[in-house]
C-alpha cells in the first residue's frame, strides 16, 4: 500500500474523530422538541371539556358508520354535517380499526396537530426570515403575548387554550395553514428568480395545484379557520410576487381554482352552504366584546409591525394584518360575529414581527432593546396572569396559578347506556359531554347544519318542558314518545321523576342516571 493512501486513510480517520462534522439540532428543533414534550404532558393532565365532547361524538357516529354517519349528538340523519371532514373521516376510520372511543381518539389527535402545528410555524417563519433564533422567539410569542385574561376559544394557541384545543380540528388547520403560507410564499417569493422548469418542478403548474389541495383541505377542515388561510396567502402573493405575466397569474389562478374544486367535490357536505349560515352569529358575539382583555398583549408587536411597513408597504405581515382586521371588523358591524373567530390568527403577523426583529443579532440599538424588555416584560405579564397554570405543575405550584377548566367524565352514565339511545339532560356539563361516548340527546347542544334550526329549538323547548317543575307526567311522556328517550341524568338539584327508575349516580357531582321509556 502506498505512503499516500495511507496518509489519505489516516486523515480520514482524524477527521471522523477529532475534526469530522457532527449534526447539531438546530434551536428550533431543540426548542420544538421540548416544548412538545411539556405540552403533550399538559394536554393529558387536563380533562378534555367544553366542544371535546361534540368531536368525540363526530368520532362515534363515523366510527359506527363512515359512510352514512348520523347526527353528532341527535339519533337524527347527519347528511350535510360540517363536522364530517376529511380529518374526522380520518379519526373515525382509525377508532373503527382500532377499536378506541371517540374520547380516545380526541386525546391521541392532540401530540399529532402540534407536530403539524410546530413544524408548519418553523417552516413558515424560515421563509420570512434566516435569522435561526426566529422561530423559537415566535413559538414564544404565539403562545403567551395574547392577554391578561383567559381566551378560551378552538383557534387560539396561548398555552391556556391549547391544554384543551389541541385535539380539534381548529389545531391542525392551522397548522396547515402555516404550511400553505411557508410553501406560498416561497414560490411567491423565488419565482421571478428562477425559470419555469416543467409541470414537475418547484416552479411548475404540478406545485402549485398541489398548494390549492392544501388550500382545500384546510377549508374543509375547519372552515372558519380558511378564511385567514387565504387572506394570509393573498397577502404573500401580493407582498413577495414580482412577475405578473399571464403564466403567473395562470398558475395563482390554478391553486386557488383546485382549492375550491377539491372542496366542493367533498361528498358529505356543502361547504360553500356554510357562508350564508347565521345559526352561530350570536354566540360569538362575545368575542367582540371580551377582545381589549384577552388580545391586549400581541399589540406590543405592532411596532415591529409598524417597522416593517415603513421599510416595504407590501410586506406581506402588514397586509395580512391589515387584511385580517378588515375582516373582523366587517363580522363587528355586519352582526356575523363568527368572523371573529380569526382573531386567533390575526394576532400571528403581529406575534411574529416581533420575535424576528428580536431575533436579529447583536449589537442591538437602543430601540431594540425598547422592545426586547417590553416584549419580554408582557411576556412574563401574560404567563403569570394567564397560560403559567396550563404547564406548572400544582405541586410545584408556588402561588396558586389560574387551571384548565376541570369537567366530570360521564363514563359512569355511559356504560349503561346503549349506543344511540336518547338522554334527556338538564346539566350544563353532560349535555356537552355525553355524546361523545356514544349516546344521543333529545336536543343537540349546538347548531348543525344537517339539522334545521328551528328543529333544534323546537326540541330544546320540549326537553325545557319535559324539565320544568311543574310538568306533568303525561307532558313528560309526550316528550318520551316524540324522541324516543330511554334516559335521564339529572343534577342532583332536580328531583326524579316518578315514573323513573334510577340506575347509577356520581359521587363527585351527585348527578344521576334514570331509565324511562318502558
């Protein structure tokens, strides 16, 4: 063997162990990973509540029947359901072969949406911007520059809110979402650089067809949540595209024709139907009102925000900003409130303006540190008054943090009830809850689609009937016989009926089960 491969032989054996080239996670994926692990924790630890309960029952129904599922939480047909997506379709199909419940299901979905949620915000933010520190300092903001009040809503991500909205479908649209921006905005960005390769390449008609499938499915996902998707992803069109001849346009037109026709070929409802729908409005109406509170926080980006419009007034943070007030303001005077429901990402250009001007490097200049102390003082504001309770632990707990809200579980009731029978509820807790074990109520806590309005309040005025205290036994068996109701469970402040049968009873909240109908 020669004296030079010999020597090539030993350099190599230097390099691989004193000089070769280790991988090093980067501070996103060293973040990432551990904001994942406590988050996943905290999901777990706390009862799911409040809308857990309607996607577990969408689970249920898809898990019995996936293709002709029935109402979420009434023994009614389901046909036009908005809650029979493409993700519930998914979930309902895994409970089917796997045997699990729809509670299960939910809390097994919740560690999936944030790898879709963290992942697609590293990814958006590296489009915006190189500097590395960028997308942890805007994990940071997201989740903790809201306010100084709770803002419990499905499509907010403070630490709070997400210990209970991680397994809803709201969580992995927006994940999606940010994925549909990442990838919008690098070819919005890179395409007057380079030339057209072919319907395969980056560049070609084949990729930007595949943008509008992404488009679509966040639209058919979680509806409300695409409103933004597509605001967010016009105004990185109009922000970065520079080219504007008939192939660029040809191609925007593409992604934004196949995300329209990807959804309307969806079989198990409208969901264009869904734009005239007020049946919501009202309910709402409380996201406007609770707004100074809740958002207070995320304004202490607007001068990062600001910076960034005085540099190009077609930075595409600024125009989604702008873009996402115009849209919450028209739901504030129109009366459709629901568009309030995109707050949530309306505070995102705000939140992340701020974190990628704070991730610039050092030295900073006197203005900078202005806003890295405001920052970070409204920051540790909103942990302490708000999101420190979803991941301190009570032990550890040194002052007595506010907690995710802590529901009953109704495992006790639903073990002796038969899938599909009818319950009559009177608790505020059990008739958001129950159905997601399989059961059905008289009358549906929310508003469906696939179930007229004026239906469901008829029904909601005949369970109030069935419940008054000076009902009769022969109105309560009227209301028996309507809707084919086999069950009670009534807090432990009604009195039962005489003609039932008490089953069962909780030790924690008193409330009990009775059996009725034959």
């Amino acid at each position: 063997m020669s004296a030079g491969v010999l020597a090539r032989q030993a350099v190599r054996g230097a390099t691989a162990l004193r000089g070769g080239r280790f991988w090093r996670p980067t501070p996103f994926q060293a973040a990432g990973l551990l904001f994942f692990l406590v988050m996943t924790l905290a999901y777990w630890q706390v009862p799911l509540c409040c809308d857990a309960g309607q996607h577990a029952a969408v689970v249920e129904r898809l898990k019995a029947d996936p293709l002709r599922p029935r109402h979420p939480m009434a023994d009614l047909p389901g046909a036009g359901s908005a809650y029979y997506s493409p993700y519930a379709v998914a979930e309902g199909l895994f409970a089917r072969f796997t045997g699990l419940g729809g509670w299960e299901v939910v809390r097994l979905a919740g560690p999936l949406n944030l790898v879709v949620l963290l992942t697609g915000l590293n990814r958006f933010v590296r489009v915006l911007t190189p500097r590395p520190w960028a997308p942890v300092l805007a994990l940071g903001a997201m989740t903790l520059l809201w306010g100084t009040e709770r803002a419990w809503w499905s499509g907010y991500l403070g630490l709070m809110s997400m210990t209970g909205n991680l397994g809803y479908p709201s969580a992995c649209a927006i994940g999606l979402t940010f994925w549909a921006w990442a990838l919008t905005g690098a070819r919005a960005r890179d395409a007057h650089r380079v030339r057209y390769v072919g319907p395969s390449g980056l560049h070609g008609f084949g990729g930007y067809a595949g943008l509008g499938v992404l488009y679509g499915l966040v639209l058919l996902v979680h509806p409300i949540t695409s409103v933004a998707t597509a605001l967010g992803g016009a105004a990185l069109v109009a922000g970065w595209q520079r080219g504007r001849g008939a192939a660029v346009l040809g191609r925007w037109a593409l992604t934004g024709a196949v995300a329209l026709l990807s959804a309307a070929c969806w079989p198990y409802f409208d969901v264009f139907a869904l734009a005239g729908d007020d049946s919501v409005d009202g309910m709402h109406r409380v996201l406007y009102l609770d707004l100074p509170g809740e958002f207070w926080l995320a304004l202490l980006g607007l001068p990062a925000l600001w910076l960034r419009g005085r540099r190009s007034a077609r930075d595409p943070l600024v125009l989604m900003f702008a873009l996402d007030c115009a849209v919450v303001a028209y739901g504030w005077f129109s009366g459709h409130y629901t568009y309030g429901r995109i707050l949530g990402l309306t505070l995102v250009p705000l939140q992340f303006a701020a974190a990628i001007e704070l991730a610039a490097p050092r030295p900073w200049g006197w203005w900078r540190r202005l806003l890295g102390t405001a920052v970070a003082a409204g920051a540790l504001l909103g942990f302490l008054t708000v999101q420190a309770g979803a991941v301190v632990p009570r032990p550890l707990d040194p002052v007595g943090f506010a907690q995710p809200p802590d529901w009953p579980a109704y495992d006790w009731a639903a073990r002796h009830i038969g899938p599909g029978e009818v319950v009559i509820t009177d608790g505020y807790h059990a008739v958001h809850a129950l159905a997601g074990y399989g059961p059905n109520l008289a009358a549906p806590a929310w508003p469906d689609p696939s179930l007229d309005e004026r239906e469901r309040r008829r029904r909601v005025a005949d369970v109030k009937a069935y419940l008054a205290p000076g009902s009769t036994r022969a109105v309560r068996a009227a209301v028996v016989r309507r809707y084919h109701v086999r069950w009670l469970l009534l807090t432990r402040w009604h009195p039962v009926p005489e003609e039932a049968v008490v089953v069962a009873w909780s030790e924690r909240t008193g409330e009990v089960l009775a059996r009725v109908g034959g």
